[in-house]
C-alpha cells in the first residue's frame, strides 16, 4: 500500500509584492532626502537651554544705532569696523585655526539682510557660523 502524495508542496515566496514595497520606499526616500537639506548655510544654532559643542574664538557684533545705522564689531571691541574691512580681519584672525568658527551677536532690531551679508563672508571662506541667542 504504497500511497503517495500526487501533489508537492510549493515553497516558493511571491516576490512580487515585496519588489513593488521596495520600490515605493526607494521613492519616498528619494523626494524626502531631497527635501532635508535645501542649499543653505551650514549654520550651528544654538539652543537656549544647552551648550554647542563647537566654541567660537572669534566673535561679530552688529549692533543698531540711530537712524538706520549698523555698526560692526570683531571681538567685542567698541572701535566699529567697516563691512569691507571685516573678511580680511576674519580671515586673518581664523588662519591658524583648525576648525574656523564665528559667532554672530545681533541686536533684536537688526534687519536679517546684515546677518546674511556676515553668513556670506563664512560661506566664501568655508567658515562655521554660530548664531548667538539669549536663554529664554
């Protein structure tokens, strides 16, 4: 009584459903990658409550006067320096160091165009920005 089976069991997996999974991920991975990093300074922000790890040895301070008027300062000095006087000093301040980082001070009521123009200079030289806040 030799019976035996007519049929075999099938132990093949569909892979047609995981092809179509895999491939809906690569997409979503795709259109969100692109969207994490939008062609923008690299810019350090430090929170209010904590410490940034990368400390900047050299600092600018925009600060608001009357009228419309910005004045820059290297460093906390209270002589101002001139815009186009500032990259030479920042670059001849920040050679030697082994990795290049400033902090920006700005006064509340400086218009973020004058932030943008200081970020610039750090993006042509390949400098780290820190943009100095307040604790809350």
């Amino acid at each position: 009584m030799g019976y035996k089976r007519r049929t075999k069991v099938v132990s093949e997996i569909g892979m047609s459903s995981m092809t179509d999974l895999v491939f809906l991920l690569l997409i979503f991975f795709l259109i969100t990658s692109t969207l994490v990093n939008p062609n923008a300074l690299k810019l350090l922000l430090p929170k209010s409550t904590g410490q940034v790890s990368a400390k900047a040895s050299v600092s600018v301070s925009i600060k608001d006067n009357s009228n419309n008027k910005y004045t820059l300062h290297l460093n906390g000095n209270k002589d101002a320096i001139a815009y186009d006087k500032l990259e030479s000093a920042l670059v001849e301040l920040l050679q030697n160091e082994e990795d290049p980082t400033f902090s920006i001070y700005a006064d509340q009521s400086v218009p973020f165009g004058e932030v943008v123009a200081i970020m610039n200079i750090a993006k042509r030289n390949h400098y780290k920005v820190i943009a100095a806040t307040r604790p809350e």
